[in-house]
C-alpha cells in the first residue's frame, strides 16, 4: 500500500537527491591482479624465445664422407660438416668449423657418415709407428715409465758357441718411447725372469725389432740422456 505524503500548504516538496551510476574505473599498475598477469606474459614470451633459440643451438662437427683407414693422411675432401646438438659430449668430437692442418692422419678407422672422434686424428707418426712387446729384464723394468724414451739395444745369439751366449750389444733402435710398463714389474716376485714392455716403434723398424725378438736375442732398453721421466732423477 503506498504511503501518502502530506505537504504543508505554501511550501514545495522536499528534493531528492539524484543517483548516480558507479562507473568502472581503469585499473593502474598498483593492481596486484595487472602486475601478475603483465608477469606471466613476460615469462611466456621468454620462454618462447628461449625454445626458438635452443632448437637452433647446434655446432659443426666433422663426419667422414667415405671409409677411412689408419695411416692415411686426412684432407678436407674426405670430411663433411654436420650440425649436432651434443652437450658436454661436443669436446670427444672434431670441431668441424676449424680446418684440418696439413700432416693430420688417421690413427684409427672411422666408417662413412660416423662423426670423426678427436682421438682418431693424429700426426704421422702416431699414425705409422706401432707398439711392440719387447722381453726385458724384470728389474731393468722398474727405471721404465710409459712416455720413457728409451735406445733400443741387442745382444744377438752367438750361434757358433757352445751353450747360451751372445754377441756384443749392438744399437738396434734410437729414441723409441715406452707405451705401457707391466704392472707387476714392482709387486710380489718383481724381479724374476723377464717382462715384456710394450715400446713404440717407427713402422719402417718394427720388422727388425720382431726379427730379434724371434731370435730370442737379449734386448736392453736404456733411457735416453735427455730423458729422465723413467729414472726418478
């Protein structure tokens, strides 16, 4: 039922003050909200652009485009480049955005399209030479270290004698190096007998070496003057 509203003879009704609609108002950068949802665009940006990037992260290694064999030498005709993504794992390979020297040779196979370890690249020399176990005296052995450069020498079989004896010792091989000394050179029983010592020997020597191991010839390995890394001194 609506209320009746009276007024007094001679005066006006009393005013109503009018409404006024709340408006919204645009946010500042005090919002919490704005601030945070501003953040997360910026991390998805940055995160985007970090993926773009890693996918294109990659380094050139060297490949080999045919069979390779040890012993010949390396050019670049026989190496292509390829893009991997490795890691920590990049440095066991050939950095293919460098150039192979002169005198690189391969001192082991390596099939075609497998990438090219760093190992499998050397010089002449590591590429040619060869290890040989050469018999020595057990205790000479002790004075002998792998990297030693030693002078190969031999006393050869003195085949008119009667019994076991020898000839002069004679200069069979200069500054050949020591590539592995037998462990047990220095443990229990050291001393006894002979140890075969693996040496290094040019490839244009090693036919001799074998010749007077299979002669059973006495070979004396005696470090260099200008080396002293195997006698302690």
């Amino acid at each position: 039922m609506p209320v009746a509203t009276s007024t007094v003879p001679g005066t006006s009704p009393p005013s109503v003050a009018p409404r006024t609609a709340r408006r919204l108002q645009r946010p500042g950068w005090r919002d919490l909200r704005l601030v945070v949802g501003v953040l997360l665009v910026l991390l998805s940006v940055a995160g985007g652009t970090r993926l773009v990037s890693s996918l294109d992260d990659t380094t050139p290694v060297y490949a080999a485009a045919r069979d390779l064999l040890p012993g010949q030498p390396v050019g670049e005709d026989d190496l292509v480049t390829v893009p991997v993504r490795m890691g920590q794992q990049l440095g066991h390979y050939v950095d293919g955005s460098a150039p192979i020297q002169p005198g690189t040779y391969l001192v082991r196979p390596v099939g075609e399209g497998e990438l090219v370890p760093a190992t499998a690249l050397g010089t002449a020399r590591e590429a040619l030479d060869k290890t040989v176990g050469v018999p020595v005296d057990s205790v000479a052995a002790r004075s002998l270290a792998t990297g030693t450069v030693v002078d190969v020498w031999v006393s050869r079989r003195d085949g008119e004698a009667v019994g076991e004896a020898y000839l002069e010792p004679e200069l069979l091989l200069a500054g050949a190096v020591v590539d592995t000394v037998p462990a047990e050179t220095t443990g229990l029983g050291a001393g006894l007998g002979r140890t075969a010592v693996q040496v290094v020997v040019p490839a244009d020597e090693v036919g001799t070496v074998i010749a007077a191991v299979d002669q059973e010839a006495r070979i004396t390995l005696v470090p260099s003057p200008r080396d002293t890394s195997g006698s302690g001194r």
